[in-house]
C-alpha cells in the first residue's frame, strides 16, 4: 500500500509548495488535493494551471493520488432543488476534468445526503428520493467518466446515506461500470458499524482509503482522534485490506486538526506519517 496524506490536515499557514516540502520531509509518497472555490485546484482552474500544479507536486517527489471536494457540502445532489442538484452536477463534471490533467485516476464523490447533523439547517431528504436522485447524479456523470479514463469513487460520509456495507455494495454494483468504486473511509463507519467488515464485504470495488480514527464514547464529530489514539481495531483492517488484495494509496485525513495541535501544525504531518508506518506493519 502507498502513503498519501490529504490536504485537509494542513492548517498552517503555508503555501502548496510548504505543504509538498512538509508532506516529502514526513514520509508520504502521495497528496490528496481538494478542488475548492479559490484554491491552488478550482472551478476554474484551466488546462496551463492545472498541469504545472501537477509538475510542482512532481517537483517535490510527489504523486497527486486523488482529487476530493468539500464543495458537495454545499450542493446535495440528492437535494430538491433542481439548482442544488446541478450545482453538485457542475463539481463532479469539474473534477473529472481536472483529475484528467492532473493524472489522477480516481476522484472521490459525495453523491447525497439524507441529512447533515453537523451542518446546522441541512436539508433532510426522504432516504428513498436520495437513493433515486444520487443514482441519476452518477449514472448522468458516468459516461464523461469512462471517456476520460476516471474512477468516480463514492465515499462512506456521514451523510445519514449509504449506511451498511451491503447497501454501498449494490449502490456501486448498479452501474455495471469500471469506473465506478468506493473511496473507503475507515474512521467514518465507527459510529454504526466495523471497518473490517465493510473491507472485506466491498472487496475490489475499494480504490482508496482514507486513514483516521474515532472514539465512539464521544458521539460526535469531535470523536476523530490522531490514528491508533482511537477505537479503530488496525490490525484487523489491516488483515482486511491484505486479504482482498487492496494496495493502492491509503490516504491520511485528519479532522479537525485544530484542537489537537493548537501550537506547531507542522508536529501533525510528522506523528501521521509516522503512525501509518506502524499500521502498515501490523
């Protein structure tokens, strides 16, 4: 498996190139980018912008291992506002474009929300209507997917969606597409299930993992912790991924870094790196 670390556990105020520097100078192989309204990736990132962004990640002995987006928090594609919904529509279609010159293969996609607790005022969408609206919201970007060599992976969020292994299993098995898979949270199913049992029940659909941990005692999104400080029984989701044969990027995300490192960020970066070495060897 190869060490990846998201942008997302970056608070400092550093630059991209910092933020490769520190990443290299931790351990990691690999970075998660975020396409986002203003930053270094955006929606209007054009073609010259999004290729030397990639030559500087290169630069600094990078490779760009995928290609998420907070931006869906704001635009539920299962919303019942046809405005929301195309919103949504409008950064799947982005990232697919920019993963495409930034030589990334997978991107991670949210692709509905029954409903948001930590989001004060999100809409609630009846399950069924969401299940319906987030199959038309793939099955729509589908074919820009496969012309343009791209994985649309579905991520494990809390979105009150998606809820159980065998449910994301026939999500993902309905488009009868290659380019359809699941970008595996392992923290994010601790407040309702077990990490293993998920891995081993989704198999080669898997084609990323995110790294982080929870403390199920706390309840609420609070309860993400640094790794092995959780409840997250590594070994065994260790033992899962090597059985079904899963060796691609396995991506730290930690959220939020900000209460646990209040003072030198950059210690973050450092102790993640070297906590996924140690899981890695179990």
């Amino acid at each position: 498996m190869k060490k990846s670390v998201g942008i997302c556990c970056f608070y400092g105020n550093w630059s991209i190139e910092e933020k490769f520097l520190l990443a290299k100078e931790a351990g990691f192989q690999g970075f998660e980018i975020d396409l986002s309204e203003d930053g270094p990736v955006n929606l209007k990132s054009t073609k010259g912008e999004l290729e030397a962004f990639r030559a500087l990640a290169e630069k600094h002995g990078l490779e760009l291992s995928g290609l998420m987006s907070f931006l869906y928090w704001g635009a539920n594609a299962a919303s019942a506002d046809p405005a929301v919904r195309e919103k949504a529509a409008t950064i799947l279609a982005r990232q697919i474009e920019c993963a495409r010159h930034l030589g990334i293969d997978t991107i991670l996609a949210v692709p509905g929300a029954v409903g948001v607790d930590f989001i004060p005022g999100s809409e609630i969408v009846r399950y069924d209507t969401a299940y319906e609206r987030a199959t038309d919201f793939i099955k729509a970007a589908l074919p820009l997917a496969e012309s343009s060599g791209i994985t649309i992976a579905v991520e494990n969020v809390w979105n009150k969606f998606l809820l159980s292994p065998l449910e994301m299993r026939a999500f993902v098995d309905q488009f009868d597409s290659r380019n359809v898979g699941v970008y595996f949270d392992v923290a994010n199913t601790l407040a309702f299930g077990y990490p293993e049992h998920w891995i081993e029940i989704l198999g080669p659909r898997i084609k990323r993992v995110h790294f982080k941990d929870y403390r199920r005692n706390v309840a609420t999104v609070d309860g993400f912790c640094d790794l092995l400080s959780g409840d997250v029984d590594w070994p065994a989701v260790i033992a899962a991924l090597r059985k079904v044969g899963y060796e691609g990027w396995v991506t730290a995300e930690m959220i939020p870094p900000v209460p646990f490192y209040k003072h030198c960020p950059e210690v973050l970066i450092h102790t993640t790196s070297r906590a996924m070495d140690a899981i890695l060897k179990l």
